[in-house]
C-alpha cells in the first residue's frame, strides 16, 4: 500500500511536472519509513515472534532490493541456447545470431 500511494505521488510529480509534489512525496516516504520502522515492526515482532523475523530476512523491507554489485546484464545461454546476453528480464532477450526466439525450457535443436 506505501509503494502504490508513493508511485502515484511520483507519477503526478512527473506529469505535472511538479517539484511541490515531489517534495511531498519524499515527506510522504519519510513518514512511512518512521511508521513502519517505529511502530509497525515493533508491534509485529512482539505479536508473532520468531515467525515473524523469520518472514522479514526472506522479505525486503518495501518489497525490492537495490544492489550496486550485481550486475543489470546476465547470460541467457540457459534458455536460448545461444550466447547471448540479457538486460533485466529474460522476456527482453533477443538471440543476436537471427536464430528463432525459444520459450523458456524449450529444447535447442
């Protein structure tokens, strides 16, 4: 619920251009990071336990890491069968060779 009201916040900061906008959408963040770091996991900690801290080292605090040390590009040999290199999401890779496109698990012939 925090990111979507924070990704509308920002998408009509962009649309109308707005720094006024932008400004409260980091007021917005901050609030939420203080509620949710003061409040809401103190309270859950306390109501659920080891259950509970088990839940969040498997889940990002917002729902999305940041890593300066993996790198954006990875190889999709795995799935095209070609030696290609893939930006961000396997649906985006394109074999350079101008061979066919293969779905994931499909065999190379």
């Amino acid at each position: 619920m925090y990111n979507g009201v924070l990704a509308v916040l920002l998408g009509e900061a962009w649309l109308f251009r707005s720094t006024a906008l932008l400004s409260y959408a980091a007021l917005m963040f901050i609030i939420f990071h203080l509620v949710v770091v003061v409040y809401e996991e103190p309270s859950l900690e306390s109501r659920f336990g080891e259950s509970y801290q088990a839940y969040r080292r498997a889940v990002p605090r917002w729902g999305f890491t940041v890593s300066f040390n993996q790198p954006l590009i990875r190889p999709a040999e795995d799935w095209t069968g070609h030696d290609t290199r893939c930006p961000l999401s396997r649906r985006l890779c394109v074999p350079t060779d101008g061979a066919r496109l293969r779905l994931p698990g499909e065999k190379v012939v």
